[in-house]
C-alpha cells in the first residue's frame, strides 16, 4: 500500500526573457504552499513561451501544452501570476490560461471548484487594479474560486532578489498568504487531507 500524494498546487505565471519580478512573486506565493507540505509546479515565462498560441481547431498538442494541461487537470489548487500590460493581463499568460479549453469535456472542467490565488504586478500603481479585476473574471468564467486576498505589486517599488525575498517586507507577507490560503482551501477541491 502506498501512501497518498499530497496535492498540488500549480503556479502560472512570468514574462518571456527571463525571470521576471512576476515570475519572484509567483515563486513566494507558491513556495509558501510547498512549505506545509504540498507538491508545488511552476510555469514561468520560459514554459509559458514554449506554449503555441492556442488553436482550438488543433488535432494534437504539442508536449509542452500536453505537460501544462496534465499539471492543472492534476492540481488541487492554483496561483495565477501576470505582469499588468497595458491596462490588463499579459498575452502569454492569457494564451495558458487559453489552452484549457482542452478540459472543458472533462469530469472536472477548466479550474472548475479550485482556489486560485491571484497576483499582479506593475510599474506603478494603475495596471495592478484592472489586472487583478481581470485575472478574477477571467477566473470566475473558468469556474475557479478566486482567494479573499490577491497581492497587487508595484514594481517601482518593490524589488526583488534571486534568493526569493522581496525589498518590501509587507509585499513578502502579502504572497506568503496567497500561498498559504490556496493550501488551506485546496483539500475543499478534491476531499483531500491537509498535509502535514
């Protein structure tokens, strides 16, 4: 007999050309999961960019979108992670977010009954409200359940390190509790034990 596998919690989330001040704050917040015990999977902006723009005509997929559905159709819980372009999310995260359309037959469809921690950040304080108002619509139309508390980050402002910490103590606590409120809420998704 072997022992269950604690539930996972998936991070999405970065900006394409590196690791982003997006892809740190996703990195708190889902690390924060890891810490009581859940198994944790990112997708930065490298794996978001290896994502073909969704065709929902498209006969096969290739790995890397096979890899992104399988992780979120595995999930118990998600944190979503986008940069504020132009006034609201940007196109490599919408195009992940895009791509499951490929669960919309399955017996739990899309984000269907997840928590989903949000995030957003910005140069400034304008585009991390719509933003956050869009990553929450968008996450009510997938049937997700988007946590109490979602972190908007100005990026001129605070600044973050390689080591996972961020300058403004406050903002590090902000995606601390993201993580930890997509944990606490992700055994009411599939009936599972907390870990530890």
């Amino acid at each position: 007999m072997t022992a269950a596998k604690p539930p996972l919690i998936v991070g999405i989330g970065g900006t394409i050309g590196g690791v982003s001040s997006t892809e740190r704050a996703l990195r708190i917040a889902v690390a924060a999961a890891g810490e009581i015990g859940f198994r944790t999977r990112i997708f930065g902006g490298d794996a978001l960019a290896q994502l073909p723009l969704y065709d929902p005509r498209a006969t096969e997929r290739t790995e890397a979108e096979r890899a992104f559905v399988d992780a979120v159709r595995d999930a118990s819980a998600v944190v979503i992670a986008s940069p504020g372009y132009h006034g609201s999310i940007s196109g490599v995260v919408k195009n992940a977010l895009d791509l499951l359309e490929e669960t919309a037959r399955d017996p739990r469809p899309y984000l269907a009954d997840m928590p989903v921690g949000l995030i957003a950040t910005a140069y400034g304080w304008q585009a991390t409200g719509s933003t956050i108002a869009a990553l929450r619509s968008i996450v009510h139309a997938l049937r997700g359940w988007p946590t109490p508390f979602a972190a908007a980050i100005n990026t001129q402002i605070t600044k973050f390190d390689d080591e996972g910490s961020a300058s403004d103590p406050a903002v590090l606590a902000q995606l601390r509790l993201i993580g930890e409120q997509v944990a606490r809420f992700a055994p009411l998704a599939g009936g599972l034990a907390v870990p530890g």
